[in-house]
C-alpha cells in the first residue's frame, strides 16, 4: 500500500496541497505528504488539529512553518498566501462536520429506499393482481370442463358442496375501499379546495388589480383572435386559429391559478365590487394560511405515494386515485384458507382421475410461480420497511453511534465533497479532529480503510486515542507522536475574530490598558507591542494583525472599524 500511495504521489500533477514537513512548538514532524496519523495528549489534541491545519491554510500561528509539496515542486509554507480559505469555512473536520455530511447522506439514501418502496409495492400489487386472474381462470376452466366433462365423477358429496359454496362465497366478495386512503384524499381535496376559495374571496376584495388587468388583457387577446378567425382568409386561417387556440389555452390557465372556472365568474366576482377593509384583510389571512397548509401538501403525497404503489401525478388525479383505491376484502382470506385446507384435504381421497382434474393440472404451477413472486414483493418491501426504521433512528445520532456501513458512506460522501471543490477549496489537506476517537472498533476501522483508499487525497487523523492510531498504522498511515511544547491557544476557524487576528501578535494576559485603566488588556498591537483592551484595538486594512487607534493614526493608514466590531459580526 505503501508503494502503490508513491506511485499515487508522483502521478498527481494536481495544484492540491500535500504537507510534507511541519514545524511546531515542541520540534519538527515528518508527515511524508501522504496518509499520516498524529498522536497528541487529550488536552493538546484540539491545538494540534488547529495548528497542523493553520500552518497550511492559514493564518498560520507564531512559528508555524512547513514544507509543502505542489504538484512535484516542494515550497515553504510561509510563502504561500495567507489565509487560504474564508473565514467561515472549517479548516479542520470535526464530528460537526462529519455529521452534515451524514445528514446529506441520510436525506439521499431515504429518497432512493422510499422510490423502491413505492416501486416494489406496486409490483406486488400486480403480482396480487396476477394472482387472482390466474385463479379465475383455473376455476372457470374447471367449471367449464365439468359441464362438458362425460361421465359422473366420483367426489365426496358433502366436501364438494362445501367446497363449490365457498368458492362462491369467494367470488361474490368485491374489493372494498381504503379508510386510510379516503381520509388522504378528503384532507387533500380539503386542501386544494381552502387555497381555491381563498384565491376567489382575494380576487373579490379588489386585491388582485394587476391580476384583473392581466385576466382582462388575455380575454381582449382571445376576441382579437377570435375576430380575426372570423375575417381570415384561406391562406391566414391556420396561423389565425393557431393565436386563437394559444390565446384560449393561456387564459383557461390564468384563470385557473386565479380560482376561477371561467371569465364569468370573473366577471360576476369583478361585478362585486370591493369589500370593506376587515374582510379583505380576512380574505387575505385566509389565503396564507391556505398556501401554508399547501407547502405541507408534499408530505400528504408522499403518504399517498405509499398507499397507491407509484408516484401521484397531479393532485386532482391523486385525489381521484385515492377514492378509487380498492383491497380484498377482509373476508376473503380466511375463506381462502378454508378452501385451500378442503382442497388439499379433498385431493387426500381416493378419486377417480376425470377431465375436471386433466382440465386443472397446469393451475397449480402457475399459481405456485405467481404467489411466489408476490412473496418475494412483500419481503423485499419488509426490508426496504426496516431499513428506513432503521434510517430514522439514525438520523439525529452521534457519530460514534453509527453503523459502520454508514460511516464509510458518511466518509465517502465527504471525500465527494472535497473533491467538487466544496470542502477545504478541494486543495487542502484533510485534517481530522479528533473524529473517530471512542468509536467501535469495527467503525474505526471501515472508516480509516476509506481513507486509505482514497489515494489522490492527504487526510491527516490527529487523535488522543492509542486504537485509532494503531489501525491506522495498520492501513498504511504514517503514525507519528505530536512533540510536547509550551501550552498554545489553537486557532480557532471559523471565527471572524480568529481568522483576522495577527499570527505573530501574542495575546496579553493579566495586563490592564493604559487607556482604559478598569479593562482588561485582551491583545497587544502588531506594531508597537502595547497591551490593549478591545476598544483600542482596530483593523488596519492590508495587515493580518490589529494595531493600537494611536498607531494606525500615526501612520495615517486606513482603518475598517474597532475590533469589537468584529467579534459582533463573528
């Protein structure tokens, strides 16, 4: 793996970033440019990720330097341009993180299962369908062979007329409606019908000017065009019947996102006149909250979607197929098993082989092959069912509660990202804070396996835990120790504050502004090194760091505003 990750390295002519040295505060790492895992102290894990990811993208802490390698060339990291990404975007990939792209991946994985659950819902209602053809047509070639059949056949009496009665029985039972389905389908027409009324009773109060001029213009267009049907002459009346039949079509349309069924209804609603000011405002309410319970109309859908089988067209045609909804009736299956039990029990006795029997050997092998179909329908749908319960249990867990399968897919889908450019610029290295520490082993190792594998990325996993690191020595990474060094305050991104503030400034601790003697000194000044509290500090434009107001003043440079300012907008 090793080799095959060299070969990886000196193929990628990309301008991606890979580090290959870093410099902190307690020695030098050699991270090799390639898959690396840093194993720091719980206390010094956070400043490590912070400082590993500032050295490169910046703005890079006091010492902090590198050798990076770009597409074959190595250059220093203090040449590179600083900060590389923007000041709201995460230079390091936390559990946060990591967790919207679980998010992204639970909404994709849920659309696919719920399509094939649609899909395989439907097929099984043509398997049922099938089915109960094919019994049909075995009974009515059974019927019919023993009209026509020569000579008595030899049945047990009784247990054939138990038999042929409830075979009747069977069949005089009809498919019954859904109750579930007609309450769908009455709350959506209900729906449909409050954003209709609204619509109307806006367009009366008066509300609606500029609609009533656009109605008003489209029905003009429509006498135009029908007068000059009228006045057309042979070679004109086609591109004239073209512009009436356009003008029509468009003024059914309008006309019917206004709530109205025709222009006299329009007209009748015009002849109205406007209503007094509290029952416009009425009218109006009425139509938001029409719309609202409309924007909640993709859920009623989806309910329906599951209930018909495929997905809905239209609401009127979902409505329609709601209503139209039929099931077996619940009667019917017990009787089928009674018939079922007697068959088999019949076939039990010694009878004499007749036409009747010759007639319906070839039934069972058909019926056999369908309900095995429909079988194999309803346990794909039970598994497609548990996995999206299992889906929405997951939905809001931590990431050390995941499954293994779905942290690689977790994982996958942000390696995704990076690669479009929409994580870390898709330059940077990947830094992981502290992301799979305290997972179960078997999720630690599906989710460093995934790195491993992708070799045209660099992640860098710094960890406090011992077991991460191991597996990732076991999947090729290079497993180093962070150097011990001074306590360090870790660049925190995305911050505002943070990302502007001076790399080689050092922040006051204890000391009082000699400005403002009762506050506290929270910085010192880039240029002159004075302590200063926050309302003496501002930010000069085209220098990293903040200077003192007397500082920038003397130097006559343009300033953007006091830093408190800053910490407000962060």
């Amino acid at each position: 793996m090793e080799r095959a990750r060299e070969d990886q390295m000196q193929a990628d002519t990309s301008t991606r970033l890979r580090l290959v040295e870093i410099s902190t505060p307690g020695g030098h790492l050699r991270i090799g440019g390639g898959f690396a895992c840093v194993l720091a102290p719980p206390h010094e894990r956070r400043t490590a990720a912070r400082w590993i990811a500032a050295t490169v993208a910046g703005p890079r802490p006091p010492g902090g330097d590198g050798t990076i390698e770009i597409a074959g060339r190595f250059v220093a990291a203090r040449c590179l341009p600083s900060p590389l990404l923007a000041p709201s975007a995460p230079s390091v990939v936390d559990c946060v993180v990591l967790r919207a792209q679980w998010r992204t991946v639970w909404d994709r994985r849920c659309a696919e299962l719920d399509a094939a659950h649609a899909a395989r819902r439907f097929e099984r209602h043509r398997a049922e369908a099938a089915l109960d053809r094919a019994r049909a047509r075995a009974h009515a070639r059974v019927t019919g062979a023993r009209t026509a059949g020569s000579g008595p056949v030899e049945r047990p009496g009784a247990r054939a007329e138990h038999i042929s009665e409830l075979r009747a029985r069977l069949d005089a039972l009809q498919p019954v409606p859904v109750r579930a389905a007609l309450a769908l389908a009455d709350e959506l027409a209900a729906v449909q019908g409050r954003v209709d009324a609204a619509q109307r009773a806006r367009a009366a109060t008066g509300r609606s000017a500029i609609g009533r001029g656009h109605l008003e213009a489209l029905h003009r267009e429509v006498v135009a065009a029908e007068a000059a049907v009228s006045e057309a002459r042979r070679r004109e009346r086609s591109a004239a019947l073209a512009r009436y039949e356009a003008a029509v079509r468009a003024e059914q349309e309008a006309l019917a996102a206004a709530g109205f069924d025709s222009f006299a209804a329009f007209l009748v609603a015009v002849a109205q006149g406007a209503v007094p000011a509290p029952a416009a405002e009425t009218a109006e309410v009425e139509r938001a909250e029409a719309e609202a319970a409309l924007t909640a109309a993709p859920a009623l859908r989806a309910r329906a979607a599951r209930l018909l089988g495929h997905v809905p067209g239209d609401d009127a045609s979902l409505v329609d197929g709601l209503r139209a909804l039929r099931v077996e009736h619940p009667d019917a299956a017990p009787l089928r098993a009674e018939l079922a039990a007697l068959l088999e029990r019949s076939h039990e006795q010694p009878v004499t082989l007749a036409p009747v029997q010759a007639v319906a050997n070839d039934a069972p092998e058909e019926l056999g092959r369908l309900a095995r179909e429909r079988d194999l329908h309803a346990d794909a749908l039970e598994q497609l069912e548990a996995e999206l319960a299992r889906l929405d249990a997951a939905r809001d867990a931590d990431i050390t509660a995941l499954e293994p399968g779905d942290l690689a897919l977790a994982l996958t889908a942000l390696l995704d990202a990076y690669r479009r450019g929409d994580l870390l610029a898709g330059r940077l290295p990947l830094v992981f804070d502290g992301t799979f520490d305290g997972l179960h082993p078997a999720s630690r190792r599906a989710a460093l396996d995934v790195l491993a594998a992708a070799l045209d990325v660099q992640p860098i996993v710094v960890t406090h835990d011992p077991a991460v690191a191991d597996v990732a020595r076991d999947a090729g990474a290079a497993t180093l120790a962070w150097p011990p060094g001074p306590e360090l305050e870790p660049t925190d991104r995305p911050t505002v504050e943070a990302s502007r503030r001076d790399a080689g400034a050092p922040r006051a601790s204890g000391a009082h502004c000699p400005e403002h003697t009762d506050a506290a000194s929270v910085a010192t000044c880039a240029r002159c090194g004075r302590a200063c509290c926050i309302d003496c500090l501002v930010y000069v434009i085209g220098e990293p760091g903040l200077w003192c107001a007397p500082c920038a003043r003397g130097a006559g440079r343009p300033q953007s505003g006091p830093a408190r300012l800053l910490r407000r907008r962060a």
